[in-house]
C-alpha cells in the first residue's frame, strides 16, 4: 500500500506551484484527478522545447516541463466556465478529500466552486487556493508569478554576486518560490486531513507564493529582524559562515578555470581544513580561531585561501578534503548530476513505457519510506484520456450521459 491509498484530490491547478503540490500527495499513493481545459489541457503541455519525441523522432504535444510535474495523475477535461462543467465539478467533489485550485481570488466563487460552496457538499473537504498573494491585504488581487515573487520577496536581493564586484539582482535558476509554495501546501494539506480525520472538518487552506517566498529568507530573514541591518547579496559565499563558498583551484588540464565548493560548517571543520590546506597555524590565529572571528575578519582571511587554493587541482582537493571529513564538492552541471553513480543508485532517474515515445526517463520523487513505497506511474500523455474512466467510476455515469456532455464540449 501507498501511505495515501484512500485520498482522492480534484486538481484544478495549472503550471507549478499547484501541480508540483498535487503531484507530491500523488507520489505517495493520493488518486489526483488533473482537470484540464478541454482541446488545450495545463498550460505547461505546450511550453517547449524540448517536447518529448515519438519513437520516429518526431516531437509529441508533451513538453518535458509538462512532465516533470504531473507524474501519477489521472486526466479529466471540463470546462468550468460551462454551467454544466461547473455541475460536473460539483458532483465530483462530493467523492473527494482535497480540493486544489490556483485561479484568482473571487473567480472561484464565480463559479460556484468555492470554499464555502463545496464545503456545503462535502463538510470534511480540505480545500487549497494558491495564489501569489493569499486571499486577504492589499495585494490579493494581483497575478502574482514566480519572477515577481523572487524579486519582491527578497530572493533577488541576496543572490548574485556582490555589488561591489559587479553584481545586480539574480532569479534562481528554477521557478523555487513556486516550489516552496508547492512543498508547504502540500505539508498543510497533509495536517488537514489529520484534522479532518479527527474532527470530522475540513478547512480552507489559504497558500500565497509571497507568504512563502518571505518565509524561506529563513536565516536571512532572522539576522535582519534581529540586527535591523539589510542583507546585500554575497556571490557564493554564506553570509554567517566563513569559508562557506566556492573557491578557484588550479586549472584543467587543457588551461579552463576550474572551481570546488568548500562548506567548513564548525570550528573543528575548519581546523582540519587547514591541516589539509599546508596551514595549520591559521586555526589557532585569534582573528580566525573561531566562526564568529572568521565572519569578522573575512576581508583577511578570504583571500589567504583564495591563493592557497589555487595551488591544487580540483581533484586532489577534493580527495584530500573528503579523507579529512571536511565538506566540500564539485560543481556539477546537469548532464553531469544525471550520469552521477550516487544520484543513479538513489533511484532519481526513473524508466517508464510511454506509449508514444518508449522508453522515457524522468526525475523520480526524492520521497523514500520504508513501509509505504512512492507511486511511480507516467504523466498523463493524452489530454483527457481519464475522463470517461474517471465519470463512470465514480459518478456511474452511462455513455449516452457523457456523450453528451462531449457534444456540448464541456468535456
């Protein structure tokens, strides 16, 4: 068994932060029934390249964005804006757990598909809204996206390399304010069936990218609540630990810059890092003894090691560094983090049998628990090729009725 066999989810989501939620619940075993626009599907199916390509190397209509977020879902079309699709909604809420939409605030309630709506219906519902700014304050009515969050958030701020060398305001390179919003509606949403099961209620779960974005400033956010002091952005160093950041080391073979990642976390780190470095005496100098005394002084200290560090080849670095228990890595792109043995054995690539392409691989769910093994079924590859299934299952809808409904084009 999956740890959420039993949970169905209506998934009116799209694109990320939605999808990347309901995908998670449908990992651990949750029966997410994806509804799509009728002839157009998630958004997300049409964003490429890359598409995924036929056995005669022809590009399908799925993105691989489309892809990675919709793994172990099943695909219903229906058009909410229809009366009858609205109806159809209705009727399928009365046999599910959870609720996820991220439309804009009031255009459910258009619908008649709001929280107070279906909770009339279904009293134990947990129901999801995800939006760029919550449900309340002076902001709720904007389209709020990953980009804008990143940047009104604060991210933007803090990443890229210092000004003073050049620096300026720098996205992450993945959608990562819709990601955290994904992770922590997925976390509420799991609390709220614990509730539900113990109470008999369901709730409203109100999820805002902005809300979550302020929320993983994490140490950022404390040290300016506590020091009134504004962080800047430090390239990659960390801003409360010295040396945490990436070094230069001596060149490749064939002359290109080559670069490791030291990440000294204690004292006693750093002590056998110096060891390794030929510098034993910069553990026991009063200016970098100690963590706080290395934030202090990193104006000095930072620029011993850059020189020392020069001196070696990545690869005798990090075969030192590692024997001395020191952290450290390699900066790997992504071609490279693929191949990686570790990341092979952990089972982060996984094979499926698609019917149009064969053999796919796609990134697997990082979700490993020891008695209630994660789902491993394709995205949909049809856009709603699940809704007849779906309809009959668990309405006990005939042919005739869903005809239709396909006549009318609500499905």
């Amino acid at each position: 068994m999956n740890a959420l066999d039993g949970i169905r989810v209506l998934d009116l989501s799209r694109v990320l932060a939605g999808p990347w939620c309901t995908q998670t619940l449908a990992d651990l075993g949750a029966d997410v029934i994806k509804i799509e626009r009728p002839g157009t599907g998630d958004d997300t199916r049409t964003w490429g390249p890359p598409f995924l390509q036929d056995r005669d190397g022809k590009d399908t209509a799925e993105a691989a964005y489309y892809l990675g977020t919709n793994r172990n879902k099943r695909s219903v079309t229906c058009d909410i804006a229809h009366p009858e699709g609205q109806a159809l909604v209705r009727e399928l809420v009365k046999h599910c757990h959870v609720f996820v939409e991220n439309f804009k605030v009031g255009d459910m309630a258009r619908y008649g598909l709001d929280h107070a709506s279906l909770k009339a219906l279904n009293p134990r519902l947990v129901y999801c809204s995800v939006t760029g700014f919550g449900q309340t304050g002076p902001y709720r009515e904007r389209a709020g996206y990953d980009y804008a969050i990143q940047g009104m958030g604060g991210l933007m701020s803090i990443t890229g390399e210092r000004d003073d060398l050049g620096g300026g305001p720098q996205k992450v390179g993945v959608a990562v304010a819709d990601l955290f919003t994904g992770m922590y509606a997925t976390v509420g949403i799991l609390a709220a069936l614990r509730h539900a099961d113990r109470t008999g209620e369901g709730q409203h779960l109100d999820m805002a990218l902005l809300d979550a974005q302020v929320a993983m400033l994490a140490n950022l956010g404390a040290n300016y609540l506590v020091s009134g002091k504004v962080p800047g952005r430090a390239g990659n160093a960390h801003q409360n630990i010295v040396p945490y950041q990436v070094f230069e080391v001596a060149p490749t073979a064939d002359g290109r810059k080559d670069h490791v990642i030291i990440a000294v976390g204690n004292d006693g780190q750093f002590a056998k890092y110096c060891q390794v470095a030929g510098q034993p005496e910069l553990a026991s100098d009063p200016r970098f003894a100690k963590n706080q005394d290395r934030v202090r002084n990193r104006a000095v200290l930072v620029p011993l090691l850059e020189a020392v560090m020069k001196t070696r080849p990545k690869g005798e670095w990090l075969a030192a560094l590692e024997a001395a228990k020191v952290p450290c890595g390699a900066i790997n792109d992504i071609g490279e983090v693929f191949a990686d043995p570790h990341v092979r054995e952990r089972g982060m690539v996984h094979q499926w049998d698609h019917p149009l392409a064969g053999t796919v691989n796609l990134v697997a769910s990082p979700l490993k628990l020891g008695g209630t093994p994660v789902r491993t079924d394709l995205p949909p590859p049809l856009l709603g090729e699940h809704t007849q299934e779906v309809l009959t299952e668990l309405l006990g809808w005939d042919d005739e009725r869903i005809t239709a409904l396909r006549d009318q084009e609500v499905i």
